[in-house]
C-alpha cells in the first residue's frame, strides 16, 4: 500500500536547483573578495624602507589574505564534494518562528546613534546611552537600574581606553571633569 505526501514539486529534493545544494558556495566567493581585497590593499601599501628586521607592515596582512584565499579553495572543494553545513541545533533556537525585526533595528538605530552622537557629546554620554538603549532593545525595562549600569559601564570603559590602554577617546562636554 502507498501513501500520498503533500509535498509540493518545488521542495522535493530531485527538484531542488544546483545552487540551493551547494549555497555553501556563497560564503567562498565572500571569502575569496575578502582574501582578494586584503591582498591587493596590503601589497599596494606605501612602506619606509628604512625597516628593521624580516618583518614589516605588509607581512600580517598577507598571511592574513594568502589565508582566506585558502579556507576558500579549501572550502568550496568540500562543497563541490558534497559536504554540507550542519543545521542549526541550538536550544533557544525556534527556526519556526519569525525574526524579531523589531529588535534589530532599535539595535541598528542605537548603534547609529551613539555613532553620530559621539563626537558633539564624548563617549561618556554616548556609550552611556547606547548601552541603555541596547539593554532596552534586548527587553530589559528597569528604568531604576539600567541608566546608572549603562553611566557606569560607560565610564569605565572610557577610563579604561583613555587612561590604561592610551587610546584616546572623544571626552565631549565632560572632559574636563573626567
């Protein structure tokens, strides 16, 4: 006895195209422009002669481009022989349901704020803000506790950059205070 799927022709697997099979390919012809453009930016570099030693400038970032390059052959060989990426396990995963777009583009708009925001008002204020902002995209709603984790978090991590790391970071308003 037969049973009768309702599986549309569309989704059956001797109707899937060549490139759904092998999407994979994707991610090498990225890989490849990566590889490609590091290569080209790094070889065309203007270096000072006056180096010392074996390694200069252009060394890393040719290894680095040489290396994308390869995982690219290397990748696409596999796709080509049938290897195929793993689906997604993960537990708090649910592929049925629908992207929060919500949620990424309030996170899109405070990164994009905090990044125009940061040279007329400093870090200080903008980190704070884009980290309240990013707390209240993700779902937290404390509004007792999130504006003076997000003051704090910001001004350590500029303490940190400014004073420790010797990055110096845009103080804004507060540069004098700080």
């Amino acid at each position: 006895m037969t049973t009768q799927t309702d599986t549309p022709a569309a989704e059956t697997p001797e109707h899937r195209s060549w490139l759904s099979e092998h999407s994979e390919l994707g991610v090498c012809v990225l890989l490849s422009a990566l590889g490609a453009l590091v290569l080209t930016d790094a070889l065309t570099m203007d270096v000072d002669l006056t180096q010392r030693g074996p390694v200069g400038p252009k060394t890393v970032p040719v290894v680095v481009g040489i290396g994308l390059l390869v995982v690219a052959v290397l990748l696409a060989v596999d796709v080509l022989r049938g290897g195929r990426g793993q689906a997604e396990t993960g537990e708090d995963v649910d592929l049925s349901e629908p992207a929060d777009w919500r949620t990424v583009l309030l996170l899109a708009g405070v990164f994009l704020g905090a990044a125009v925001l940061i040279e007329p008002l400093g870090f200080p204020v903008a980190g704070a803000l884009l980290f309240w902002g990013a707390a209240f995209a993700l779902g937290s709603r404390r509004i007792d506790r999130d504006p003076l984790i997000a003051a704090v978090l910001s001004l350590v991590t500029y303490a940190v950059f400014n004073n420790l790391l010797g990055v110096p970071l845009p103080g804004g308003p507060l540069m004098g205070v700080l």
